[in-house]
C-alpha cells in the first residue's frame, strides 16, 4: 500500500528543503503546496502571498488541498504543506478523516524560526514585536494541528542531512534513506 505523509511545520521548519530531499532519496512523488497555488495563480512560488494578497492565496491554496485530498496520489508520496496550509478548519477536518494518511510536523524552536525568517537582525520599531507575533502563531497553528494527531521531529539547528535522516527514522524508513 501506498504511504501519503503531509509535512507541516512552522515557517523556516524545513518542509521544503527536508521534503525535497526525502522525496528524491526514497524516489517518493513530492507534492509542494506553495508551488501548486502559485501554478494555479500564474504567479512567481517565492512571492504569491504578496503578489496576489492572503485572502485569494489561501482560497487557492484551499482549492489545492481540496483537489488533492480528494484525488490523493496512488504512489508514495510527501506533501509540503504551506505553513498557513492547514489554517482553514475545513482543510484541517478533511485530512484528520483520510485513512492511510499521516502527518509529520517538523518541529522548530523560536530563535530557530527566527533567524530562519530574517528577525533576529536590527529593525524599525514601526515593525512592532514580529517574535511575539511568530511565538502566538506558531502556538496556535501547533495546537491546531493536535487533532492530527502528528509524528513531531526536532529539527532545530540539524544540518540538513541529520534532519532528513531523523524524518526517515521518524516514518519507519531509516533503513531506506542513505543520509
């Protein structure tokens, strides 16, 4: 049977790079969110959200996960889940119903999430407190995604090649991922 793993993660987990690299060893089919909404929107993947706005990038962003849920892939497959993937409570309740499915989240910690996303850097006071903004986030998306009951790796300062072997591990597939 084919497995279908969904990575989520707060913003700079890894999602991308640790998903790209897994899927490429294991010879998985990856699925990238992002890039699937950007496609959908005819927009650049590293500046949709801007170009088009929140509101229409996670109704596409929707329309992508709906699409996929519904058709889910017949080979093994990872899903790159945008970190904002899974904010829409209907997204969210589909996937917790799916058999077969699993959710890994990559577990990052805040100065981690920080320097990943450039705030750890001098800034204008007129950008307010973005740490406490990421900190309140990151808590309510990780409470959120309790009902999926998901695998949780620490990736926290990991080269990338110990990340994706602790996710291998992780999924039962240490034996099969060279590292």
């Amino acid at each position: 049977m084919n497995r279908i793993v969904f990575l989520v993660g707060l913003p700079g987990s890894g999602k991308s790079t640790i998903g790209a690299a897994l899927a490429k060893e294991l010879g998985w089919k990856l699925v990238a969110t992002d890039r699937e909404v950007a496609a959908k929107l005819q927009v650049a993947a590293d500046s949709a959200l801007l170009t088009v706005g929140e509101e229409r990038y996670r109704e596409a962003e929707r329309e992508v996960l709906r699409d996929l849920l519904r058709d889910l892939p017949r080979e093994n497959t990872l899903v790159d889940c945008g970190s904002g993937a899974l904010d829409n409570p209907q997204t969210l309740s589909e996937l917790q119903g799916l058999p077969g499915v699993e959710v890994l989240e990559l577990v990052i910690d805040l100065s981690t999430m920080a320097d990943r996303a450039g705030l750890n850097r001098p800034r204008s006071l007129g950008l307010g407190m973005p740490r406490a903004w990421l900190r309140q986030m990151g808590q309510q998306r990780r409470q959120r995604w309790q009902v999926l009951d998901p695998l949780t790796v620490e990736v926290s300062d990991l080269p990338k090649a110990e990340a994706v072997q602790k996710v291998a591990e992780a999924l039962g597939l240490g034996d099969k991922s060279t590292g």
